[in-house]
C-alpha cells in the first residue's frame, strides 16, 4: 500500500480519517500478466489502483486492436466511461506483467464519496488528470508526425518501448508495423 498511500499524500490537505475510510474500502488483489480486469461487452465494477506492474487499455475498430492507454504504478485506471455510467462498455484492460493492485468497487466508491468531501474532491482530481492524460494523447497524435510521435515516446515514457510488445506501441502511436520499423531503422 505504500505507493498507494505516496500517491494520496500528494493531495495535501486529506484528512486522517478520509484516508482510513478510502484504506478500508480498498481489497489488495495479485494478478497474473495476460489477464484481463474488464473485457469489452462487460460492466466494469471497479477502479484499480497500480501499486506494481503495467496495463494496457485498449479496444477494437474492425477487428484491429486500438491502443488507448498504458497505465504504471501510481495510476488510477479502469474503463472510465463504463466505469463512470455502470453500463456495458467497448474497452478491455489487461496485464501487461504481474501486477500487484487494489481495487475498490463502485458501490463503495459511491457511498465513500457521497459521505465525504474530501474523497470527493480528490475523485474529482484524479478524473480531471485522467481527462488530460487522454487530452494530450489525443492531440499527441493527431498533430505531430509519426517519427515525432516515437521520439516523444522514448523519451517521455521508454517503459513503454521496453515492455510493450511492437504492434501494442504502433497501435498506441497510430501508425502501422511497418512506419514504426522505418523509422525505428533510423534511430
């Protein structure tokens, strides 16, 4: 729970007791690498918390698989707009490697949030980052050019290039197997 509890206390004014509420509501769970924590046509019922290994998001666009997101230690990540709107949703989230995790189901997200401010506030903290991590993604993507967009990559986020498999990293960066190789080539 140790980064779990580094990543609250960067939220400076929580009191003790909003902590222990959110501890007590968050169930440490060991996944094994390759398993899936929300498959698309499912509803996900929890967040995740990453205490150890890497994630993946990503979902499928005729029959070919699109990366949204990789998510580390430190994140907070599920299929947030299943998550959000407890309906069926497009997204799968695996395991990229063993992942040491704690997971808090909505129900008790809802009642926590709905009893304190303080969680409340830092909920909605936590969505606006997330909301910026897409955000900047997004527009990553669209307006840089693809040896722009792996330069960037490496630079800013080389566990990614280290642990994700070629094809993941394309997908992540839009551009096919075969521009990523070009210009993989020339670095």
């Amino acid at each position: 729970m140790k980064k779990l509890e580094e990543t609250l206390s960067e939220f400076n004014d929580i009191p003790e007791t909003s902590l222990h509420a959110f501890f007590a509501k968050m169930k440490p769970i060991q996944i094994q690498k390759g398993t899936f924590l929300v498959k698309e046509g499912n509803i996900a019922n929890y967040i995740y918390f990453i205490e150890s290994g890497m994630l993946r998001s990503y979902y499928f666009v005729n029959n070919k698989e699109v990366t949204i997101s990789f998510s580390f230690p430190g994140d907070f990540v599920t299929a947030m707009s299943s998550f959000i709107k407890q309906r069926v949703g497009y997204e799968n989230l695996e395991t990229l490697e063993d992942c040491e995790l704690y997971q808090i189901h909505y129900k008790d997200l809802q009642q926590l949030l709905n009893s304190d401010k303080y969680l409340e506030h830092i909920y909605r903290l936590v969505l606006e980052q997330y909301y910026i991590k897409l955000e900047e993604q997004f527009i990553f993507s669209k307006f840089r050019t693809a040896k722009e967009r792996y330069l960037n990559l490496l630079r800013d986020n080389p566990l990614i290039i280290q642990k994700a498999t070629v094809g993941q990293i394309a997908s992540y960066l839009d551009m096919s197997l075969e521009t990523l190789s070009r210009i993989r080539s020339t670095i």
